[in-house]
C-alpha cells in the first residue's frame, strides 16, 4: 500500500520532458523577439517626408541668450521681437564682413 500524498505529490509534479519542452517553447520565443526588435530598431529614420516635421519642442526661438551681460540691451529680452531683431542685425553683419572678406581675397 502506498501513501495517497507522496501518490498526489507525485501526479501533480511537473514531468522533466515537459519543463524541457516549455524551456525550448521559450528560448524560440525569445530569439524570434529579439530578431522583431532588432528589426524594427534598425527602420529608416529618413523616411519620406521627414524634412517636413521639427523635431524640437518648441519653435525656434533656442538661440535667444537671456543672460545678465545682455540686460541693457535688446538682445536681453528673451524671446521677444527686439531680441530676433537684434540678433539678425548682428548675422546680417557678419555675414556682410565675410562677404567682403573672401571678395576681397579673390
């Protein structure tokens, strides 16, 4: 006569075949993931069109310095009118300089 616990423990057991078997199910799985998000990381980031959206948060207003120097000055009113303003006459400069300089090399 046996010992209907050690007969319940044992037909309740998971069988060795079958943690192989689930093991094997999940390594496959695992492998065919990672091969999904291999590709899908590698996808064309210049994709059609993609010239047309701005990646950045805000609009482009980054190069307005508000800084304590620039307090007197219109160049110190962070992202306002004055300080586009200002800072377009200060490229217009330089590029007018730059544009004499090389003409003046040739």
């Amino acid at each position: 006569m046996s010992n209907p616990i050690s007969k319940w423990i044992k037909d309740i057991m998971e069988k060795n075949e079958d943690i192989e078997s689930k093991f094997e199910e999940r390594v496959a799985e695992n492998s065919i993931n990672s091969v999904k998000h291999r590709d899908l990381s590698r996808l064309n980031v210049r994709d059609k069109g993609f010239y047309l959206t701005d990646p950045r948060s805000r609009g482009p207003d980054h190069f307005f310095v508000a800084h304590s120097t620039l307090k007197a000055n219109k160049a110190g009113l962070n992202s306002s009118y004055h300080a586009m303003e200002f800072y377009n006459d200060q490229g217009r400069k330089k590029r007018d300089y730059m544009l004499a300089k090389f003409s003046s090399e040739n």
